[in-house]
C-alpha cells in the first residue's frame, strides 16, 4: 500500500476538542490486521437504552459488514450497544467467509460486553477481495474492553484511518431549556468517495434523548445535505457506513428539536468537508454550485457532473481557468440545459453568459483566482428555480500515486 508521506495541504490545523458523550466510551488496539506499528481496530460501547441509526452504501457489492448492520439497524432495543470497527481489510467480495468473519467478531463483541449479537454493529474498510483475519480482532477483545474510555475518541478517528493522511472529527455542544447536550463524531475517507447513502466510515454520538425511529428520519434527512453531496473520484465504497447514537444520558429530549438538527447538520456538513480536504493528492477543496434548474434532480446531476469530472478537476489542479470544461460537462449531465441561458462564475467573476464568453471576462482575473486552495464554480441555468451545491477536489498526480500501488 502506499506510503502517505505528507498530510493534506487542505488539513484542518489539529484534531479539535471534542466534547465527551455521556454513556459512551472508546478503546483501540494494534491487531496487525494489515497494518503494523499502529491502532487498527477501534471499539465503542454505548449504554443500555442507547438509539443507534444508520445509513449505508447502495453498491450492489457491500460488504458482510454493511449486510449485517443494515439488518440489526432498525431493530428497537433497551440493551446496551457496541461498534467494531477494523483498517486494513474490508471483508468485501469474500463470500460465505466474509459473513462468518463478520458473525465471528461480532459475536465476540456479544460476549466480551455482554450484550446480545444484534447490538454489535461492524464495519471494516481497506482492502477488497481478501479474507479477513477475524481472529487478530478477537484476539484483542480483552485489551480493549479494559482500557474503554470516555475521553479515547481522537484515538478511534486515528485508528479507523486508511490512506487518510489526518485523522477527522468534529463536535459540537448546545443548550437546550439551560442544559448541554453534546455531539461528537470521527469519519474515515480519502479515496473511493462518490455517496449514494452516507459515504466512507462515519460514527457520530450524542447524549441527547430521541426515539430511534426519529434518529433515523433526521439522519436520513440531513444526509441528503452532507455526506451525499461530497464526492472525490466518482467511485462508491463497498463500505460505507453511517452510524448515528444517541445514549440520552443528557436526560434532554430533541424530538422535533430544530436547535438540534441544525447541531448535527453542523457536525455532518463539517466532517463531510474534512472527508474532501483529505480527498487523495487533493490541493484544492472546490464548492459547485447550480441555480435556476427545473428540478431537484436536475441541479443535482449539473453539479455531480461538473465535480466528478477528470477533465474539470484536472485542470482546477493545474490553475486553469478552463470554463469550456465546465461547459461540457453541463451538456453530457442529460439533464435539461439550454446552452443560450447559462452563466459561469469562478468565484465572483463572471466568466460566460448567454452561450458566449463574457465581455467583461479577462482570462488573467480567472488565472489568478485559481491559484486559491479553496475554489467556487457557479452555474445558472436560467430554466427555473432549484438548486444543488456539492462539494469535491481537484484530480492531481497523487491520486494516481496513491491508487497505482493501492494493494503493495
């Protein structure tokens, strides 16, 4: 696998201060799982009457692990919960074994916690195609439920990382009726990054009071803004993972809370962006944004087309303002376009309008403008009044890098 040299350019400056969550604590170990010399598995155990949603990969091919999770999600239960988490291998197209790999560690988790099987959720991320060595994970059960912690959550983000050259989390605390209510949440991502659900690996615990089946709606809702809007090269994981817990040991019910969902949006939004700032060989963070679409749909396909696009993203990584490529990429979207109403805008510079260049646009403002690390290309459609905005990186050598010797 390739080294990771250098941190992202795009990096957050340090690991933030994340607030401790009530009724949930964190463990992590070096099982060797493919990794030597580092943490590779990561635990979390939540309280009894802990909600646990979730949200998870649409690919026809997910993993054992992803299987399992989305048949325990929607299960209601008083009983205390777990998370087991591996790097390294991502129990993907392993067939039979993958899922007795997968009921081998969870069980064990079951057993270690003393709580029922259907309470342990997994997920692993690395490699495809390759049996998982369940038994380096189970080996380390032990070793991490004694050293189960409430304060270990920066060491679960290190620990879940794959070609991720920093770890991610974000947290936020709130109060409501004079009380805090606390949020924190760590993602894993950098490469393989096109959601169709949530994306990657993402863990997010509050103390809040909720219903889980109202978790999940407002998980599911705020995931169509965040995670589902970011993507890096077009390619969805076999394992993504989106888990959400609430333990309610804050004793504040956010049922219907709008202060809340705008807390969590906040959370969800931030470690979304992290995930494209960590985007493998990414130098620039890049917003698209499309107005004036006839539909929802069509402003969403606009500006997945732009921001998946080899040719846009390569060029943003040379520090060319080459609006011809945004262009294409409007007219091969299929969806509705007039080629006569659109505008183009790098930033606050308006470079085309009316099918044509611009008569104010001087390519010098566009070069100078693309030489920022973080970038914005406006499209109006001028058909009608919805909109998208989503979010992506440039495609530089070190993606190329990073992918070429993904497995050596």
């Amino acid at each position: 696998m390739a080294t990771i040299e250098h941190v992202s350019p795009l990096a957050p400056n340090a690991f933030p201060d994340l607030p401790e969550i009530g009724g949930v604590t964190f463990a992590t170990a070096e099982a060797g799982v493919k990794y030597s010399g580092r943490k590779d598995v990561m635990l979390a155990q939540l309280a009894p009457g802990s909600a646990v949603a979730g949200v998870f990969t649409k690919s026809a091919t997910r993993s054992a692990a992803v299987l399992d999770c989305q048949a325990k999600i929607n299960l209601d239960s008083d009983q205390g919960a777990a998370i087991i988490v591996n790097a390294g291998n991502a129990n993907a197209f392993t067939g039979k074994n993958g899922a007795e790999a997968t009921f081998s560690v969870t069980s064990a988790v079951a057993a270690s916690l003393e709580i029922p099987e259907e309470r342990v959720f997994s997920s692993s991320t690395g490699v495809i195609g390759e049996p998982l060595p369940h038994e380096k994970i189970t080996a380390k059960l032990a070793e991490l439920k004694s050293s189960l912690s409430g304060s270990n959550l920066s060491n679960a983000a290190e620990a879940i990382r794959t070609t991720d050259t920093f770890a991610k989390g974000s947290g936020r605390t709130l109060l409501i009726g004079g009380k805090p209510v606390n949020i924190a949440g760590i993602a894993k991502g950098s490469g393989m990054i096109a959601p169709d659900m949530a994306t990657m690996l993402v863990y997010i615990f509050t103390d809040a009071s909720i219903e889980r089946a109202e978790l999940q709606n407002m998980l599911s809702d705020l995931n169509t803004q965040t995670f589902n809007c970011i993507t890096v090269d077009s390619d969805t994981s076999t394992s993504d993972t989106l888990l959400l817990a609430a333990t309610g040991t804050s004793e504040v019910d956010v049922t219907h809370l709008e202060a809340f969902k705008d807390a969590l949006h906040a959370v969800m939004l931030d470690l979304a962006h992290q995930v494209v700032r960590d985007g493998e060989g990414a130098t620039k963070f890049v917003e698209v944004n499309v107005t004036g679409a006839l539909s929802m749909t069509d402003a969403r396909t606009h500006a997945m087309a732009i921001a998946n696009s080899p040719l846009v993203k390569t060029a943003l990584a040379g520090e060319d303002p080459n609006w011809g490529r945004v262009v294409m990429a409007i007219g091969k979207s299929g969806a509705a376009a007039d080629r006569d109403k659109l505008a183009i805008r790098f930033g606050d510079i308006l470079v085309a309008e009316d099918g044509w260049v611009s008569p104010d646009y001087r390519e010098q403002a566009g070069a100078t403008y693309m030489k920022q690390d973080s970038l914005s290309i406006s499209v109006d459609l001028g058909l009608g009044g919805e909109t998208a905005t989503v979010w992506t990186c440039d495609l530089t050598h070190g993606y190329i890098t990073i992918n070429a010797d993904y497995r050596s």
